[in-house]
C-alpha cells in the first residue's frame, strides 16, 4: 500500500506503527478494567464481595491504573514486554502499582510464562540505580563499601539490583 502525500514525497503518516499504537492504547483502556470478586453464596458473603469490589475500583482510580495500562501496553507493544509490578509498600502502607522498564529486568532463564501471562522460574530481578546516599540509608552495614564504591561522592549514581526470589522474598545486590 501507497502512503498518502502531502507535498513531492514527503508521506502523510511518518510512522504507521507508532500511528497504530497511539489510536488502539485509548481505545484499550478507556475504562480501567472491573474487579472480579468472587464469593460463597451466602449473604453475608455477596456483602464483603460488592464492598472489595468498591474498594478496588476506588484504588484504581487513586492510582491512576488505566494511565499506567496504557504505558504498560505501549512498552508492550514497542519492546514485546510489558511489566506492571504490584507491590505493598511498608512505608505508606499502600499497594502500589508502578510501570517498569521491560529493558531493565532480569529473568531465570530457565523460567516461562504460564497461560496466565506471569512469569514462572527461580528468579526475577530489576536493575535499578539510586545515589550513594540513598544506598547507605537503605543498607546501612554496606556503608564503607557503598562509599569506596562512589569515590567518596555520595551524590554518584550506582546501580543495585532488586531481585524478586519466587515471588515471595526481595533480596538486593
């Protein structure tokens, strides 16, 4: 197929993938997807149901989930990976929901995604950066290590890695 010309040979549509990607992310998330809580049959049960249900719906929209499906699914669709990490964060004592570069995780290669769509092996990890100062405060004891490591500058970048072992504990390196 021909592309359209404005003027000589300059095309009307530059990129035709980029083009199809920003027309089809609103349409995919125009809503943010509805929780499914299932139940027993009792009452009392449906109730605790329809209350979860509201509740989430509630954290969805203070989050802003269908912005971060969208940029979730631009990387998706640009780089074949799209990662969304739910996490609970013991500070704020909140979920948290947060977008992650698909570039910068680490996977087992012996792992696989199920027909769920995660990711199942030994490990899984982040490559992340954060200051010199920053690291001391989260690892205390690496202190002189952390501060050899940056030349004594503790505004220096270094990159750490947050690995996520089975799904149920974070270990750092």
């Amino acid at each position: 197929e021909e592309a359209e010309v404005i003027q000589g040979n300059s095309p009307l549509v530059d990129n035709k993938i980029f083009q199809a990607i920003e027309t089809f992310i609103p349409i995919a998330t125009r809503a943010n997807p509805d929780p499914l809580v299932q139940a027993g049959p009792s009452a009392q049960e449906q109730k605790i149901a329809a209350n979860i249900k509201v509740a989430l719906e509630h954290e969805a929209d203070v989050q802003q989930l269908r912005r971060k499906l969208a940029k979730m699914t631009r990387g998706w669709l640009l780089n074949r990976i799209g990662v969304l990490k739910v996490s609970w964060n013991p500070l704020t004592k909140e979920i948290q929901t947060d977008v992650i570069n698909g570039k910068k995780m680490v996977f087992d290669r012996d792992g696989y995604i199920d027909e769920k769509g995660f990711f199942k092996g030994e490990y899984l990890g982040e490559k992340k950066k954060a200051s010199a100062e920053m690291l001391v405060q989260m690892f205390p004891k690496k202190r002189e290590l952390i501060t050899k490591k940056a030349q004594g500058k503790m505004g220096t970048k270094l990159e750490y890695f947050e690995w996520w072992y089975k799904g149920t504990d974070i270990v750092f390196t």
